[in-house]
C-alpha cells in the first residue's frame, strides 16, 4: 500500500512580472504546496524551478533564503510573526537578512508609512502577543513588503478576517503592491 502523497504534479506555470494570479482549488488540493514550492521554501522531487531566469535546484539552505529574501515577500495565514517581539521589530526582520541594504532610517520611515496607511502606526511599539488578529494581519502585510520584493505570495492572507476588514485590506495590498507580481 503506497501512501506517498503527491501534492503537486504536472505542473508547469510561467508568472510575469507585474503579473497579479491566484490559484483557487479546495482545501488539500496541494495550493500552499505549489506557493511554497514557487517560492523555493521546498524542493521539488523532479522537476525545475526558476526565478528570475535562474534553476534554484542546485542551491543549498543558505542559498535559497538568500534568493527568497531578495525576491519574495511572505504573508501566510497564521502571519507568522515573533510574539515577544514588538511589531516595528517583526517588521523589520527581513531587512536583516537583505543583502540590498538601505540604511536603517530609510527602513524605520518606509515601515512608519507602511503602518500609517495600514492603520496600524500606534501599534509599532506593541507587543506583538498583545495585538488583535486583524492588526497581526497587517503587521504581516507591513514586514512582506518593507523590503520591496518584486513578488509578493500570500498564503489565505484574509482567511480569518471579517468581510469589512477584508475589503480594506484587499484595498491596502493592491495599493501597497502596485507593479509588483502578486501570487495569491
């Protein structure tokens, strides 16, 4: 009895820049499996992924937090965010490992700005385990996009919101995405 499970199969997809796609299917249809495979945060067992041109196949751990740091912002449904830490620091995590340094007072006034139109400014000094759902949502929105990543992948982002949030948030990320390839 074979219990391997194939997620994804047969799939070949091309995604331009600029391009803005979802990928709609029932719960268990593999969606988070395909993103987190485009995204390079898993391996495929056959098969080739590139980004931007280039195979990401042959890179190793280290190689491909580099590429996916440099090249994707991250909203997932449960936002992983660190909870101990405020939300200006959750914010900011990206920009650690960016190997495009802006200077840290470039990053602190991209990420106030991002949280003035996020609704979210006098949250930056909270805790993250002290915020609402909805403010760990944007929070989560503020830290994929700080970093200005060409692609912007978001894994059931507004799962959990309620249909008036819902609709400000979907307003916030297509102004906030402008140009950039959306993955949803």
């Amino acid at each position: 009895h074979d219990s391997t499970v194939h997620a994804v199969t047969d799939v070949s997809l091309d995604i331009f820049p600029g391009e803005m796609i979802a990928i709609i299917g029932p719960s268990g249809s593999g969606k988070t499996t395909l993103l987190n495979l485009m995204g390079i945060v898993l391996a495929p067992d056959t098969g080739e992924i590139l980004v931007d041109g280039q195979s990401t196949n042959h890179l190793n751990d280290s190689e491909r937090c580099r590429i996916r740091n440099r090249y994707f912002g991250y909203i997932v449904q449960d936002f992983a965010l660190i909870e101990e830490d405020t939300a200006s620091q959750n914010i900011l995590v990206p920009t650690l490992y960016s190997r495009q340094r802006k200077s840290n007072a470039e990053y602190k006034k991209k990420m106030r700005s991002l949280a003035e139109k996020l609704q979210v400014a006098d949250k930056l000094k909270t805790t993250v385990k002290n915020l609402s759902g909805g403010e760990r949502q944007r929070i989560a929105i503020a830290r994929a996009i700080l970093k200005d990543a060409p692609v912007i992948v978001l894994d059931e982002a507004t799962a959990f919101t309620d249909p008036e949030n819902e609709a400000v948030i979907q307003a916030s990320i297509n102004e906030l995405v402008q140009g950039k390839t959306l993955i949803v």
